[in-house]
C-alpha cells in the first residue's frame, strides 16, 4: 500500500465517466476535448480519456502536454491532438509550436510569433480565437473579431481551426441559449465574410452540460466541441456542483493518515491574533472535544474543498495540518481516512509532490 496521503485514482470510474459524457454529447453533435490541467499531464489519466472517446486532450500548461507528448504512450501520439487551452506566453513560443498541434489564442502578437516559429519549424499550427461573452475572463472583443481573423489568415504556416468561449470561470456568468447563440452568429458571421469553413466552435466547458444535456433539447447551433476536466474526473456539473446522473462522483479520493489523537478544549486560551495566514481564528466554546491531526495541510490541498466522512467534522487547517474533530467514534494514531475532494482540492493535490497518485482499475 502506498503512504498516505495519497489520491486513489479510479481509472475504470473515469473512463465510464469519459465514455459516457463522449456518447451523450455526441447525441447533439458535440465532441469531446478531454481536459488533464487538474492532472498534472498524467499520462495514465490521458489514455483512459483517448480509450474513451475525446477526439483530443486539452492542457493550460505547455509543460503537461510536453510531458504526455513524451511519455511513450502510444495511443496519446498516433490518435488523438494536443491543445494547449490558454494563451500561449510569449516566452514559450517554440515549445508550444513544438509540442501543441494547436492554440487557444486571443493577442495578434503572440499569433504571429507562433506563425514565424511555425515557418520555421516547417509545420502548421492550428489555433482557434477565443471571443469573450461575458464572464470577463480571456477573450476577443466580438466587435473585433473580425478584424483579428483578417489578420490571422494572412499569416503564414497557422490555421485558422474555429473559434471559442468559456464561461463559469471568472466570474460565474453561465452558458445559455444567449451567449451560445450570439458564439454561433459570430461563426456564422466570420464564415460568410472570408468564405473560410471553421471547423470548430468550442462552447465551453463542464459549466455547459446543463445547456446542452437538457431534457427540453437544447438547441445546440454551431457549437460542436465542449472542453471537459472536472465532469469527467468529479462526475459533477460546474454550475452549482450538483452530480451528473449516470456518473462517479468518487473516482478520485484522498487518504490522509492520522497523526495525532486527543481530547482537548474547544476554546484556546490566552490573547488571541492572527493565525499563520492573516486570518482571525473562528472559535465557539464546544466544551472538551475529541480532536484529531491529519498529516496534510494547505501546501498540498485546499481543505475547504474536502468532504470529510459521516461522524467527523473539519475544523482547521495549517501548512501541514488538518484539524478534525471525532463525533462518534474515536480515530487514532495510525489510522486512514478516505475524503471526497473539490476540483480545487484536486487541483492543488495533484501538482503537489507530497501527495501520492495510486492508480486502480
């Protein structure tokens, strides 16, 4: 067994939550990009998506698709594309080029740098513009998107592959027939204009399965890609985290081992200031309760997003600690406790190399 704390990661849970999303979407005319940012590029977690269906694996970070690019996989290189889904850095231009068959852009100037590494490269990259609709996250203006296409297609060695949105990120705004509507006029609109065919129209990510998995029969327009990360890993919607019927919701858990095991006042003694991270403490006189100390703390995950088992309570939480209290039996020195976790729980718990990965089937 390996030491906790680690992420118990259910391969065959993700698969079916990947094959299921992939058949449903595919219903409306919607593929699948299959998200691994809240991965770290897991190369494993990759596969099962590919083995599942998404016609491609999306990343916002050049370093995870260049780690997946490289890690042997097989199926990874022969079948599916890469696509790295924020704005590529100036900086880092040429491994993008190298590494990504295309990228989610919204500055010129980045674009044509992509073009003359392209060139020289002696390859073709792909990007798609990202248009903002509201949640004021990345994106074109749409009254100037028309403008930005001119000049992307009179560049040399990119293409144009289509255009994008995301929603429910930011600022919470959510996808709707409105937006998705007016993401359809616009590939509508940049068609017609430059006689150019645009193969995709990215609408978003698990934030639109509510939008286009209605009972009613949403209609879905132009939009015929969603980018999905959390849907699959979580099997929730992004909206208001509610559970997607038919999927696992528990593929993915942490284990954190118990470290310390006491009976101790609820009410800490002497002049109380800040805590180690500017906050002021919250505290109720409880009485003396049974509490417990978890070897995991705020480096390695966000204890805000962990769901703790019936009969224990979160507390608190430090760098290293989580702070439980026991309200039916006593945990003790030693012992393991298996949590639900958030996307931000994940998030952080993924890229922090205190956290073990287990892979299961």
């Amino acid at each position: 067994m390996v030491a906790a704390p680690r992420l118990e990661i259910d391969l065959d849970k993700i698969y079916h939550n990947a094959h299921e999303l992939v058949t449903r979407l595919a219903e409306r005319g919607i593929s699948v990009t299959g998200v691994t940012k809240a991965t770290l590029g897991s190369a494993e977690i990759a596969s099962t998506l590919v083995r599942a269906g998404v016609n491609a694996l999306g990343d916002s970070r050049i370093e995870n698709i260049q780690a997946m690019c490289l890690s042997g996989k097989d199926v990874l290189m022969k079948d599916v594309s890469m696509t790295l889904i924020r704005t590529p850095m100036l900086s880092q231009v040429e491994q993008v080029v190298t590494y990504a068959d295309m990228s989610f852009n919204t500055e010129i100037e980045v674009i044509k740098k992509l073009s003359v590494e392209a060139e020289k490269q002696g390859r073709i990259h792909q990007v798609l513009l990202m248009v903002e609709l509201g949640d004021l996250r990345e994106g074109i203006m749409p009254e100037d998107l028309i403008d930005t296409v001119r000049q992307v297609l009179s560049l040399p060695n990119i293409c144009l592959k289509g255009i994008g949105a995301n929603l429910a990120c930011r600022s919470g705004a959510s996808p709707d027939a409105t937006n998705m509507g007016m993401l359809s006029e616009l590939a509508d609109r940049v068609e017609a204009t430059f006689d150019v065919t645009l193969e995709t129209v990215s609408g978003g990510n698990s934030a639109n399965i509510q939008w286009a998995l209605s009972d009613a029969g949403a209609d879905t327009g132009r939009i015929n890609n969603l980018r999905l990360g959390e849907a699959v890993l979580l099997g929730c919607e992004t909206l208001h985290r509610r559970p997607i019927n038919g999927l696992h919701t528990d593929a993915i858990t942490l284990v954190a081992e118990v470290i310390e095991s006491k009976c101790k006042p609820s009410l800490p003694s002497g002049e109380l200031a800040q805590t180690a991270f500017g906050e002021a403490a919250s505290v109720v006189d409880r009485g003396t309760v049974r509490q417990s100390i978890l070897a995991i703390g705020i480096q390695d995950i966000d204890p805000v997003g962990l769901q703790a088992p019936e009969g224990i309570k979160i507390l608190d939480s430090s760098s290293d600690h989580l702070i439980v209290e026991s309200v039916n039996d006593d945990l003790f020195v030693g012992q393991e406790t298996t949590f639900q976790i958030s996307y931000s729980a994940l998030l952080r718990a993924m890229t922090s190399p205190f956290v073990s990965k287990t892979f299961m089937h």
